[in-house]
C-alpha cells in the first residue's frame, strides 16, 4: 500500500514538472542566463536548447525584477543563434534584465523563469570617466544631416569582403572623392562627430559612445570593429547607424583596409557628403586599382 502511494505521488511530481518545465522542443525557452559588470558594460551569456527555433532573441532590461514583459520594448533584437549581448546602460543604477524568445510567427513566447531566463539579482555599471570628443577645423563640414540613411543590408554586405568588386565601383569612387594626382598623401587623423559627446547619453547613443572610448579612442581598432559590427546588430536610430559605419570606415582605414574603408565611407555618402570626400580622398590615395 505504501509502494502504490510511493508512485502515485513520484507520478504526480513527474506532472509538475513536465508543466513547468515542459521537454516540447516547440517551447524555445533561453536558458543559463549569466550577467557579469566589466569594463564599464553589462555583458550577457546564455545557452540555446537543442533544436531551438525562433525569429529572434530579445533583450528587455528594467529598474525592476522582470515578471511580464507586456507593453514593453525590447533594447535588443538578435540573430536566432546569439548567444551572448553586451549592454551599456546608464552607470550607477541597478537593472534587471530578461532573454526571451520571438517565434516564427512574429509573437514574443512569454516563459519567464528567474535564473533561468531572468535575473533575479541587479547589476549596475560603475560611474565612467568622460572623455572631450576631437573636434577639428577641417571636418567643419562633416555634421549630420536630416537625410534619413539609404537602406542597407548591414547583416549581409557590410561584413562581408566589402562591396567594392570592380574598377569600374572604384573609379565611381575616385570620381565621389573629385581625387585628383596633385593631392598630397597624408596620414588622416581619427574624426569623433560632436553628436557623440558625452553628454546626456542614453540608449543606443551612450552604448555607441561606450565603443569609441574604450575601443576607437584608444586605437584598439580591430576590437572596435568587432564591437561596431555587434551595435549595428541591435535595434538602433538612423543617425547612430549612419555615425557606425562612418567609424568601421575609419578602423578599416587605421588598419591598412583601404577596400572596405573605401565601401563603408561610399555607404554613408549621402550621410555626410564632404566629410566622406575627405576620407574617400585619402583611403584611394593609398589604394592601388586591381
């Protein structure tokens, strides 16, 4: 008798289980989530399920533990196999973040588990230290304009080998930049637009602000690319989208990539036409034709 309520209630168990944590593979639940402070950023590491299957992943952060995420936005939308995000909120405030899933048919599957997919304990930033932005007479000119950015396939063209595959692209190029032999060659000095100061900085500006003091100011270019090309993966403004490829323009160009600093500076030419005639100018200056 005591066997049969033994099993009995070990079937029980098993049931409740099975519903709060259901082995459907339908069910794409993130799991492992892992937050850890460092280097004035708030990085996020997670595990995919075997045979997860979603849209996308998203990334909600709040000042408060996270139970639901109705009429709440996202403050990252990532490629389905993601495993990792890093965050750069405001410093000195404690945040509670949460990973969820959104399925293929474009709604957000809603199972949020704490210290599972959720966090259960804040993290904040410590305060950083500002840094004076490098103004300079000879990119007056370069400021932003109201002219939205051109669409661009930025997952599929901009990491690619570059979008610069013929003579005749890169003569239309020498032509942009109005190049012609009696230009002296000169090392270019890297360019911080003023809309990157950092003042009153909040989302997306502040985490690109974050990039260019730790990475591009201080000259560590190939780990600002990897950090750019990670910010154009998230949910951005045009403007900021227009200002980071200006800047992969610039670390390929500081790296000895002329090609690609030639496509990304043909990118936002509509954006910021003299300031990319300037760039344009000395990037096929150092570029032999094929």
């Amino acid at each position: 008798m005591k066997k049969k309520a033994f099993f009995s209630l070990l079937l029980v168990l098993m049931c409740a289980k099975a519903r709060i944590f259901p082995q459907d593979f339908t069910r794409p639940i993130i799991e492992s989530l892992h937050i850890k402070e460092a280097d004035g950023k708030i990085n996020l590491s997670w595990t995919l399920p075997e045979h997860f299957s979603a849209q996308s992943i998203l990334v909600f952060r709040s000042k408060s533990q996270i139970s639901s995420v109705k009429n709440s936005f996202p403050i990252a939308e990532l490629l389905p196999t993601r495993t990792y995000f890093s965050d750069t909120p405001e410093s000195g405030i404690d945040f509670y973040y949460c990973v969820l899933a959104r399925t293929t048919d474009a709604g957000i599957f809603e199972t949020i588990i704490p210290s599972v997919n959720a966090s259960v304990q804040p993290v904040r930033i410590k305060p950083l230290e500002h840094y004076e932005a490098e103004k300079s007479a000879d990119y007056a000119d370069g400021h932003m304009r109201p002219t939205p950015l051109p669409a661009l396939d930025l997952f599929d063209d901009l990491k690619k080998e570059g979008n610069i595959k013929n003579k005749q692209l890169l003569q239309a190029a020498k032509e942009l930049s109005v190049l012609n032999g009696n230009i002296e060659k000169k090392t270019m000095k890297p360019h911080i637009f003023e809309a990157d100061s950092p003042s009153n900085k909040s989302g997306d500006d502040y985490y690109l602000y974050q990039i260019l003091k730790n990475s591009f100011i201080p000259e560590k270019y190939k780990k600002s690319m990897d950090e750019l090309n990670d910010f154009l993966g998230i949910k951005r403004s045009k403007e900021s989208t227009a200002r980071a490829i200006f800047y992969l323009g610039e670390s390929f160009y500081f790296l000895g990539d002329y090609r690609k600093a030639i496509s990304h500076f043909l990118s936002v030419s509509d954006d910021f036409p003299e300031l990319s005639r300037k760039w344009l100018d000395a990037s096929l200056d150092l570029y032999e034709l094929p």
